[in-house]
C-alpha cells in the first residue's frame, strides 16, 4: 500500500470510535477539510460505514500522526462517506470500492478516474449509472449492477454523445452530466419518414424500451398491418400481422427483418379453446418475458418462450375481438414460434394465442438476427426453461405488440 492514499471529500472528522463524532470527546477526534490527502500504510474496514486507516510518511519522509489529548496517533477512524481512499494516480484502491456504496455524487469536484473495471466493483455506482443510463434511453436493461459490455458500451455511447472530457473511465465532468443530462439533451438524427420511424416514434410516445445501440434489436409485432406499411381488413384466422426486428444503424432505426404473423388465436382455437375462460389474446402493449428455447412436442424447434407473467384478453365469446374482454394474467405458454408454413388465410393450429411467424424460414432468420443481440450474447448459458431441453443463454427478450390502426392515426 505504499503508493495508496486517502482524500477527504468533505470537512469532517478523523475519529478514535467508529461513533458520531458529536458523541466523542474533543480527545477522540480531529478535524480535517475537503481536499485534503494523506498517504496510508493500512486499511481496514471496522463496520459497514467507516473505514480505519494508517497514515504513512510525508514528502518529507516525516511520519504523519494527529493529536489525540496528550498523544499523537497515527491509525484514525473515518465515515467512509466522507473519503476516498485511492491510488497514487487517482485510479481506485479495489478493497475501498468493493467495500464502499459508491455514488456519482462522489465524484463531483473531485480528480477521480474510475475505470469500468472498478466500476463494476461497486454494485452501488454501477446501479445508479445503469438507472441513468435507462432513463435517458441509452440502455435497453434492467439496473441490476452488474456492469458488463452492454453497460460499459452504453456509457461509452453516452460520453460520445455528450462530449465528456473523459473517454472510457468515469469522472467528475461524466458524474456530473449523468446526473444532470435529461432525455431530451441526448443529440438524436431526426427518425426517418418510414414505418421503422413511425415504430420507433409511436414507442416513444408510449413510453416503451427503445434499443439503440449497435446490434440491439427491438422485437415489433404490429396487428392488422401489410409488409409495405398498410394497413388491412385484420380478418380472423389469417397472417395478416407483422413480425418486425428493428435495428439502429448510426442513430437511426431500419427494418432488418419482416415476416407474414399473428398475433391472435386462430379459429381452431378460438371455438376450441383449452381454458375456460376463452382463447388468449395477448394485450397490446411491451413485455420484458422471453427466453430462446424449444417449443412444441412433435415438431419440437427452438423459440423464443414466456418465461414472466403476460396479460391476455380471454374471448370467451369467441368474436375475435378485445373489446370488453376479461383481462388474464400469467404464464400461459405465449410462446414466438413457427407457424408450420400454414397458408396465409388458414392459422389453423398454429396458434392458440402465440406470436407466430408464418414461414418456417422466416423464423428460423428471425431467431438468426435476434442471436445477434450483444445483449443475449453478454449473458451466461443457464437452465433450460423446460428440464430435459438443451441449454441456452439467459437473457430475456423485451417484445412490442402494437395496434396497426392506432400506429397509423398517430401524428408523425
């Protein structure tokens, strides 16, 4: 720990007890100011909120001792809120960040280079950046604080596009514009004048996830909708919906898949229905609920599988529509699957309320794009959803079920 040292990041007190300092005697403590920066031989952390420290030897090669009543001591105790214990180069010292719940405020007014290694190293911070980095619409994730290559590209993403004065490390100008930036600061080209425009607009307006880094893809389901844009009579019992993969290629979204769908149960199912309640139809709206695995039993084949709850409209009057329709909430197998290469007027059994692509080549391109999410590929091999499968990769797809006729109302 030669080259390590402690900086104080607010006046407060060096301290004999981890207690508060108004609760000691004037012989147990010793103020010290913000800025202030000692070199320090030991480090410990006696309790979840203060640290213990050995001063070291200064420039002079003096040893650096505070008075306590009549002695001067060199070990002190100091709420870890209040300090920084870092290295000689201002880089971050690994026990004091795994140790520390890290905020950006922390950083602010300080010469601090945080790496994304150490970053990552502190589930605290790399939460809160996360938080912010969603919010502001560069990070299509949960804040978990697990900051990985998603995470770590999207804040190189985000001091790129705010013009840091740092550039792969974290510090008091990338803190403070964290912080303070709102979605509306971030520099966005103008979405172009197609249907991939209008999509991305329309989700925007609704406030859904919108994936925009390179090789994120955004899963689009748009009922009642032709491949060019149009919209049609939504007849029942056709593939007459969109299946849709957007992408971001330098800011702006284009279609880099499209496929004949369905959104909605078919005939078959709609007057022989295996619940009770109706055939399902899945609520419009997006849903963080799928993982790659297989579908079906005779003609098992891989898909994309609910894995969280959804909401369906239950057609118990069996009239193909939504309207008025109880609303049923659970895992009921929704799965984004093939449609068996069907005619397009006749879903027949091809779905009992899934989302399913007509084509068995076109799914199987489908699921050859999605593969290519840096986020899917970011994440771990695991359990398969169903014991017995083959194992996949954990990561769970978002998906956007839109209503044609409101996407093409909708100003743009």
């Amino acid at each position: 720990m030669s080259n390590t040292k402690i900086k104080i990041t607010t006046d407060t007190f060096l301290k004999l007890q981890p207690l508060q300092a108004k609760d000691l005697p004037d012989e147990q403590k010793f103020a010290v100011k913000a800025g202030d920066e000692y070199p320090i031989i030991a480090f410990a952390t006696p309790d979840d909120i203060h640290v213990r420290v050995t001063f070291g030897k200064n420039a002079a090669g003096e040893q650096i001792a505070f008075p306590a009543g009549n002695e001067q001591r060199n070990t002190w105790i100091i709420f870890e809120g209040h300090c920084l214990v870092l290295n000689a180069d201002n880089t971050p010292f690994d026990p004091f960040v795994k140790a520390r719940d890290l905020k950006l405020q922390d950083f602010l007014d300080q010469d601090i280079k945080f790496g994304f290694e150490a970053i990552a190293q502190n589930k605290s911070l790399a939460t809160q950046i996360q938080d912010r980095l969603i919010f502001l619409g560069l990070l299509s994730s949960t804040p978990d604080g697990k900051f990985g290559p998603v995470s770590a590209d999207a804040l190189k993403r985000f001091q790129d596009l705010l013009k840091t004065a740092e550039k792969g490390f974290l510090g008091k100008d990338t803190a403070k514009k964290l912080i303070e930036t709102k979605r509306e600061d971030i520099p966005t080209p103008p979405l172009p004048r197609n249907l991939a425009g209008r999509i991305i607009k329309y989700m925007l307006n609704m406030g859904y996830v919108v994936a925009t880094g390179n090789k994120e893809f955004n899963i689009v389901y748009v009922e009642g909708m032709n491949a060019d844009g149009t919209l049609n009579s939504d007849a029942p019992n056709e593939f007459n919906d969109l299946r849709l993969v957007i992408e971001f290629e330098n800011g702006v979204p284009k279609i880099v898949g499209s496929w004949e769908a369905t959104t909605e149960a078919s005939s078959h199912y709609t007057f022989n229905s295996e619940s009770p309640g109706g055939a399902a139809r899945i609520k419009f709206g997006q849903y963080k609920a799928w993982r790659m695995g297989l579908h079906g039993y005779s003609d098992a084949h891989r898909a994309l599988i609910q894995v969280a709850p959804l909401p369906v409209h239950r057609d118990a009057n069996k009239d193909f529509s939504r309207v008025g329709d109880f609303i049923d909430t659970g895992i009921f197998g929704i799965n984004q699957h093939w449609g068996y290469d069907h005619p397009k007027n006749d879903i027949y059994t091809a779905s009992a309320g899934c989302l399913v692509g007509r084509s068995t080549k076109g799914h199987e391109a489908f699921l050859q794009i999605i593969e290519q999410d840096k986020r899917y590929l970011a994440t771990p091999f695991g359990a398969p959803v169903f014991p017995g499968d083959p194992s996949e990769r954990t990561y769970v797809f978002y998906s956007t079920i839109i209503p044609g006729d409101d996407l093409l109302k909708m100003p743009f």
